[in-house]
C-alpha cells in the first residue's frame, strides 16, 4: 500500500486511515458530517497527493493534446486550466482530468489516483513527434484548502499577491520554502478555494503551517469522506462511478466539456451523441423518504427497472439521501418521482435539477 | 482506543446492555461499533411492545459510510424508544452509552445478562477483530 508524505500528519491529526485506490488515507478526523460543514461554512484542507501528475511537453505537444482530448484547447491560454477527459475509442472514458497550460509547448495534466499507469500507458502509446511524456506524480505533492475562507488563509501562508489575484480556474507559480510551487484556484467540493502542487519535501512543512495559521479561521483537516459528500452534492463526476470505461463523457453529463473541432479520438461518436443523444442519461435524485442510497442501485420508475445509480449518499446540506443514476435517456424528467431499491426495498425518491448544491466562490 | 465501561454488558455484535431497576434493560450500540460505522443519519427505531429473542434484529443504524443491524442482547419486550435519535441520530457518535441509547427491553429474564461478555471480555473480542 502507498502512503502520501503526510502520513504522519494524518497519524498525529488521529486520522482514521482505510484503503483507497491502493494508498493509506483518512477517511475522517473527526467526523464526516463535521468536516464537510466546516468546508462548506470555513474551510478544509485536504492531503489528494495520491492523485497523478503527468507532464506532456514539446514541440508537438499542443497537436498532440489536440488529438487526445474533445475539450478545446483554444478555450485555455498560459495559466489557465481547464476540465477535460481521455475517450477511448468507443467512445468510452480513460479518465477525467484537468489540463494546465504553462507553455503552449508546456503542460501539466492532473489524473486520478486509480488511473495513474492507465492514462500514462495511453498517452504514450499515442505519442506522436516531438512530444516528451513523464508521470511526475511520485515526487509531487498536492494539498486542497476549500472553502469560503480559503483565499484568507493561504495568504497567510504565501504572501504572493499572484495567489490573491487568481481567478477560478487560472493559477499561478509561486514559491514555498524556496522550492517553486503551482497555486490553482479550482477544486473538487463546490466552494471557492484552491489546489497547491509542491515537492514531497515540502507537504508537511506547509500542511502543518496551513492548519497553525487556519485554525483561528476554523480549518479543519478534512478526509476522503467529505470529499465524497462535498463532489456530490456538487455532481462532479468520480471515475469508476459516473465514467468508465463503457461510460461516455456525454452519458455522464459532462458533454459540456466536448466542444473541440480537431479531430480527437472516438469523435465521430461523441459528436453524434451529442447531437441525437446518447442511450443513457445521468440524473440527480433527492430521496423523499428515510435512507441513504449506495452506489449500484437500481432505480424504477412505475414498477420498471430504468437504471442504476452510479454514487450515492448523505447529503449534509440537504439532510437527506442523494444519487446519481445512469438510466435510459429520456425516461424521467426533473419533478419525476422514482423509485431507488436500498437492501430489497424500494424507497421513494424525485429527480432533480443538477446540481445538489451550486457553486458558491465567484 | 474505544471506550468499554465497566458496568456493561456486551454482545458479540456489539450491542450493550445496561439493567435498570431489576428487570429493565437499556440498550445501544458500543463506542467501538459507532467508531466503525462514522456520522450516523437515521436510525430505524423498533416499535414500543414488541417482543424480541436475543439476538433478534430490533433496530437499524445507517451511517454516511454504512448501514448496521442491531441485535437485541437479551430477550424481552421493548417498552421505550430513544426519539431524540430522530432530530439528532449523531448522539450515538458522539455518546454511544449515555444520550445514545437506543431502545429500553423490559427483561423477560434478568439472568440472562450474565451470559454476556463483561467489559475485559468485549475489549479482548474487539482487539481479536471480530467486527
């Protein structure tokens, strides 16, 4: 099993460790529930050094990259990042991802945890003129500060104003303990706050000056539990549950994100689907009566199975059960009442208008 | 380390149980087993007068992670409910012994505690790791 360089923090912070995707992680320090209020009203800071970083430079890179993703690169510019995914060539999801452009010869990409070697085997498997592929996430720390006090308290940390001025999805270099650092503002919970990548060296130095100088704000550490309820409520995708494999971008609900017009892998397949529609449709349902639903669940509608939810749970905010679910297109609309099977039982639930929970940084 | 006082007593699945007067039983679920489940949000509470074996399912406890079947640890009739667990079911999170109670057995035979583990012998089957 992997451990992060924080390991130790999270041991000293009483974190409660369990696997996930291979690395030993929190899933809380205290409470779920507790953490994810407090990123919601505060702010969080949360260790994600197990997710991958991917560096795709050169010559070439741009064309490369154009070929790879059905994301535009027009859209971003020199520190700019955007969201984007891999289709492979069904038209199926490699991987979600966000893309950041240093250089238009230079560019970083941040994957998933669990897709770390997959993505990078893709990509060089289709690598092509002067192109140099590395997976630099082995020395590369990342730490999340989310929440309406976030920008406060990384300013007391890094005094850059570069850092005070970024806009949501720009980010900048900045320096930490004398080591160069990339400061995003973007995230993965639906409040304002930002990404930091440094050095192993340096995790803890920060992590630990982060909560010093945070806590007067109401910082919390926050685990993987509140990340899961926080990206929920916001309807982000998580790979292996809204995208797979077999799950298309705009099966997802994330055709948003294809709107390049190069020629990018499985394109004449995406493009169809997003013009006549795909076969399958992701909805958000709110449970109307007690329970929480799992991911796996089959929905019903009028008695007949219409699908099956990919992520569920405990909505903090909301107090009650919610879920994703990848059903039939067109088989239910928002104000539909459904039927969500939790251990045999079918309990009542409407579909809703995504997402749970908007964004609320500017 | 999770708590175990000493005047309770234990079920494998780690229910408590602790007598009141001579032949009334409070029950709940051990700090070890709140521990394992994280935030819990509902409870689905038994009704006031059903008659239970030990170790008959009488409750349910779900959790932001899990969901979890509470066993009665004695035989008896259920006599009072915790509906306080209703607006605030992280009681048993954050008081598994005290505010976290959940359901009140009136005994059918108050020997039938001695069965049970003790606090060392509950402490030693959790450190065994039988969750």
């Amino acid at each position: 099993m992997n451990r992060t360089a924080l390991y130790n923090e999270h041991l000293n912070l009483k974190g409660k460790i369990v696997d996930f995707a291979g690395w030993e992680l929190p899933v809380l320090y205290t409470s779920i529930i507790g953490e994810h209020i407090a990123c919601r009203n505060a702010a969080a800071l949360f260790d994600v050094s197990h997710m991958g970083e991917i560096t795709v430079k050169g010559k070439d890179a741009e064309s490369f990259l154009r070929k790879m993703i059905p994301t535009s690169l027009d859209r971003i510019e020199p520190y700019k990042c955007m969201y984007s995914c891999l289709c492979n060539d069904h038209g199926g999801t490699i991987d979600d991802l966000f893309i950041y452009m240093i250089a238009d010869d230079d560019f970083l990409l941040v994957v998933n945890a669990s897709t770390v070697e997959k993505d990078f085997r893709w990509l060089a498997s289709h690598r092509m003129g002067d192109v140099e592929i590395e997976n630099i996430s082995d020395v590369i720390s990342k730490i999340d500060i989310q929440g309406p006090l976030s920008k406060q308290i990384l300013l007391q940390v890094l005094s850059d104003e570069n850092v005070g001025e970024l806009e949501r999805f720009s980010f900048t270099h900045s320096v930490y303990g004398d080591r160069p650092i990339i400061v995003s503002c973007s995230g993965y919970t639906g409040e304002k706050g930002y990404e930091i990548y440094l050095h192993n060296e340096l995790a803890s130095r920060l992590w630990t000056e982060l909560l010093l100088k945070g806590k007067d704000f109401g910082l919390v550490p926050a685990g993987i539990g509140a990340r899961d309820t926080l990206r929920l409520e916001s309807c982000y995708s998580l790979y292996g549950h809204e995208l797979s494999d077999s799950i298309s971008p705009v099966e997802a609900g994330i055709g948003w994100i294809v709107n390049s017009k190069d020629d990018f892998i499985a394109k004449d397949i995406i493009l169809k689907q997003k013009k006549k529609g795909a076969s399958r449709e992701t909805v958000a349902v709110e449970l109307m009566d007690k329970g929480v639903p799992r991911e796996e669940c089959e929905v019903k509608k009028n008695g007949f199975i219409i699908g099956i939810t990919s992520s569920g749970g405990y909505s903090p905010s909301l107090k009650k059960g919610i879920a994703l679910a990848l059903v039939q297109a067109g088989s239910v609309k928002p104000g539909d009442e459904v039927e969500i099977v939790i251990r045999d039982k079918g309990v009542r639930a409407k579909v809703v208008k995504r997402p749970f929970y908007r964004y609320m940084g500017k | 380390m999770s708590s175990t006082p000493k005047e309770l007593r234990y079920s494998k699945s780690h229910e408590w149980i602790r007598k009141e007067g001579s032949n009334i039983g409070v029950c709940g679920i051990s700090d070890h087993a709140q521990e394992l489940l994280t935030d819990v949000v509902f409870v689905e509470l038994p009704s006031i007068g059903l008659e239970v074996k030990r170790g008959d399912r009488v409750a349910v406890v779900e959790s932001v992670k899990a969901v979890s079947d509470v066993y009665a640890p004695a035989t008896g009739k259920v006599i009072e409910v915790n509906t306080e667990l209703e607006e605030s079911p992280d009681a048993i999170n954050s008081d598994a012994y005290g505010d976290g109670w959940i359901f009140k057995l009136e005994l059918e035979d108050a020997d039938e505690l001695d069965s049970l583990m003790d606090a060392a012998a509950y402490q030693k089957h959790v450190a065994m790791g039988d969750n």
